[in-house]
C-alpha cells in the first residue's frame, strides 16, 4: 500500500449569483431616528448660555432651575420670542386646570422663535388664543378613578391589576394630564383632590392587595415614580415583592423624557430601583419602568445614553404615549417617535386617544385620527416596538383598541365600546372634539335636547351590534 499522501483537489470557488435589491436605496429621512440632538444646545436659551454640561446634566440643577411662573420663563428665554406671545402665555395659564412646572431641559429643547407651532411648548405652556370650549360631556375625573378606588390614591378596575398612587407631584406637568383632579398645586380652575405621601394610607393600600388574590399586576404611579426619594423607591418596592399574589411591577414616570440626566446623576435613585428590579427577579417576578415620550424632538443623546444605563442594569422600560393635536397627529411624526425609541431601547407600548382631560379641548383629536395613523405606523418596525392605539374609556371601562368600538358615527363623533372582562353589561363612550365635526353637528351638540337625541341613537346601534 502505498504511504504517498491523497493529493489535495483545489476547489474552484462557486459563482455567486449577484445580489438584487428587491427595495431601492433608502434616503436620509429613513434614517432621521438615528439623528439626536448632541452638543451644548442649551446654550442658545439667554439664561443657561454659560451653563456648562456638568451643570446641566446635574438633575438637582435641573430641578432647581424649573420653571413654575411666566415671569421666571420671561426671564430665562428674554426676547427670544414672537410679539404678543407673553401675554397670550398670561392669559392661557390663568385658564389651566393644571400648575405649570417645566425643567431647563425642556425648555431649551423649545423653538422659543416659532413657539406657536412647537410641540413641546404645545404640552406644557397654555396660550389662550389657542385654548376651546369643553365638550358638554367632559367632566374632571373622565376615568372614574376615584369612583374605582376602595382605598385612597388605589383605582381597582382590571380583574388582576390595579394603579397605586403614592404621591400627587411630577417633575413636569402637562397640560393634558388625565389626572388633574389631583396632580399638583391647585389653580384658578380647579381645587386638587391631595395625595401626598404617607406611609398610613400606602400600608392601607398593601393590605387591599394582599386581600385581593386576583391582583398581580401593579402600577406604581401619581404623580410620578421620580418624584419618590430612593428609600420609597425602595421601600415600595419591598412591600409590593413581598406580597405573595403580586407577580408584575410597573413603576410609572414621565422623568426619562423630560429630566433624563437624573438616571446619569442621581445614583441613590437608580441603585435603588436597580435593587428592586433585581430582587423580582431572583423571586421569577417582574419589574419594570414604563414612561411617557410623545414627541421625536424629547429624545437626545442625553435620553440615548440614560436609557443605555438603564439597559446594562437589565432594566426593561416601556413607553406610553397620547396622541395629541399638533404633537404627534400624523404618521410621518407618529413613525418617527417608533422608531427613535426603539433605536435608544425603549418599547412603544400604547398611544392613547387624548382622554376628555379639563381646559385642552384644543389638543384633543378623534378617533378617526388614532385609526388613520396606527394603519400607517404598523409595518414601519418591529411588531413588539410597534404599540397598541386605544381609548381608555370614560366612565371607567378601561383600554380598549381604537378601532374595536360598537358602534363609532363620524359625523357626530360619538364611538361606544364594551367592556366585557372589565364592566360586563356596560356600554362606554367616548366623544371626539368638536371642532373638528362639521358646522351642522356643532350646532347639534350646543342643544341639550339634540345631545340626548345623537348618545341615545349611537347606543341603541351599539346595542343592536354588541356581542
């Protein structure tokens, strides 16, 4: 036998096939959700021009440096904007039904030039050539939160879910906030239902969870979750994991998308929530933090690198967002918002049709609107970055899909929708603006006796169509 080795037969490499792009190239605007906000912006505003970035990424700087007055706005913007715009500002904010607290960083995201048309100021600043009637059905607590509560600051409405309120302060406030029977100082408009924090009503609220074995799933909201010092984070936390039946955790806050740098500089607050997220784990339960960006311009490399420091701790966090009149109402701004949070690792989770919130008539829109843009929006990402549109339905019944209504009559703007697993039996409505229905059907709705004509003929359909 012979020992000479096999000879090696060379291969001759296959012919690739070329590849054809069955898409054209994309453009620049395709990839516009990878394009933050970077630098020393801030600069521009005449009060924070000599602000460095470790002063402004202090959250104690931040929050310090809110903006809670016209005059102290005045003051750190100057003569940045239009003529007449000051006083119209004036006049929005004495017709707020909520007190008005805006961090630096907000503020300095602001095109002060143009403020009529920026979707930022549009939340947070009133101005009241903008500002419309109420609809005849709003009223101030349009959830019946407080109607569903067994306990102070404790709304039970799901089967296995239920919203804890610790505490009645935000580091924002919003103009829309669908808790503004409650939520900050009083104002001129409205007299505030308080729930500030107190370990007597919290420990009341954990005995009606552990009573309730049906209850897994807790929010932890207000108010806001950044408001609460790192011992209740902690403590909170605790209470909630140690409860048996207790399987979900959500703590809720509107802080990533108006004070992110308090995740880079306040390590007391984030250590203790890591602590938390971390012990639910170990128990196979799970902890969350769930926020509330609406516009693509809220997010900057500032928000990129707090959400990164969140992602490295294992912290999952979920965005939910209001769809709102001259902030997000169209697909283009809808897309956008999509995909630049999933591009810093947050998940779209709902956008809510705008509650029937007091005195923000004008930032409303219809269902329609939501429906329009969900068909746009599904199909642009992922379906897990993709969210839900709902209403979450007056009276009390709860999220429901926009589109999932009984009976919806555009030229009215009256949608109902059943509840099954929430309110069985019960039919609940929801009630475009106004001003976007057409002149005949304004007129309706300014006559008491035509109002019960429209709700009773929209239920009776609702009625003949439920199942």
């Amino acid at each position: 036998m012979s020992s000479q080795p096999l000879p090696i037969v060379q291969q001759q490499p296959a012919q690739q096939e070329p590849i054809v792009a069955k898409k054209p190239p994309v453009g620049p605007e395709a990839l516009r959700h990878k394009d933050l906000r970077r630098g020393t912006w801030w600069q521009k505003i005449p009060a924070y021009k000599a602000v460095d970035e470790a002063t402004f990424l202090d959250h104690a700087w931040q929050a310090k440096n809110s903006i809670t007055r016209v005059d102290k706005l005045v003051q750190t913007i100057q003569d940045l904007v239009p003529a007449g715009f000051v006083e119209d500002l004036e006049s929005g904010m004495k017709r707020a039904p909520m007190s008005v607290r805006v961090s630096p960083y907000i503020v300095s995201l602001i095109d002060w030039e143009h403020p009529y048309e920026d979707p930022l100021r549009t939340q947070f600043f009133p101005v009241a050539s903008r500002l419309l009637d109420d609809h005849p059905k709003l009223g101030l607590d349009s959830l019946h939160e407080q109607a569903d509560a067994p306990v102070q600051g404790l709304t039970h409405r799901y089967v296995d879910k239920a919203l804890f309120l610790p505490l009645d302060t935000c580091p924002v406030y919003c103009r829309f906030c669908t808790r503004s029977y409650a939520i900050g100082l009083d104002t001129d408009e409205v007299e505030k239902v308080h729930m500030r924090p107190n370990e007597d009503r919290w420990k009341r609220a954990y005995q009606y969870i552990a009573s309730r074995p049906e209850l897994e799933d807790i929010v932890v909201s207000g108010g806001d979750a950044y408001q609460l010092r790192a011992q209740h984070i902690e403590e909170i936390g605790e209470a909630l994991l140690a409860i048996p039946n207790v399987r979900r955790m959500r703590f809720a806050t509107k802080g990533p998308a108006v004070m992110p740098m308090k995740i880079l500089t306040d390590d007391a607050w984030l250590d203790a929530l890591t602590r938390v997220v971390e012990k639910g784990r170990k128990l196979h339960k799970d902890v969350v933090l769930h926020t509330h960006f609406n516009n693509p311009n809220e997010i900057t490399g500032v928000t990129e690198a707090a959400m990164g420091r969140l992602f490295e701790r294992g912290i999952m966090v979920r965005n939910q967002s209001v769809l709102i009149r001259g902030v997000n109402d169209s697909p283009e701004t809808m897309a956008l918002l999509v995909r630049r949070l999933g591009y810093v690792n947050v998940h779209a989770y709902y956008v809510y049709v705008h509650d029937m919130v007091k005195g923000v008539e004008d930032l409303r829109t219809s269902v329609d609107t939501a429906i329009h843009i969900e068909k746009h929006v599904r199909g642009s990402t992922a379906g897990f970055n993709t969210p839900t549109f709902v209403v979450d339905a007056p009276g009390g019944g709860g999220k429901r899909d926009a589109h999932s209504y009984e009976y919806y009559d555009r030229d009215t703007g009256i949608s109902v929708y059943a509840a099954p697993s929430v309110k069985p039996g019960q039919l609940f409505m929801y009630f475009d603006p106004l001003h976007q229905l057409s002149t005949h059907q304004q007129r309706r709705w300014a006559d008491p006796r035509e109002q019960q004509v429209m709700i009773e003929d929209a239920l009776g359909k609702a009625r003949g169509r439920a199942r």
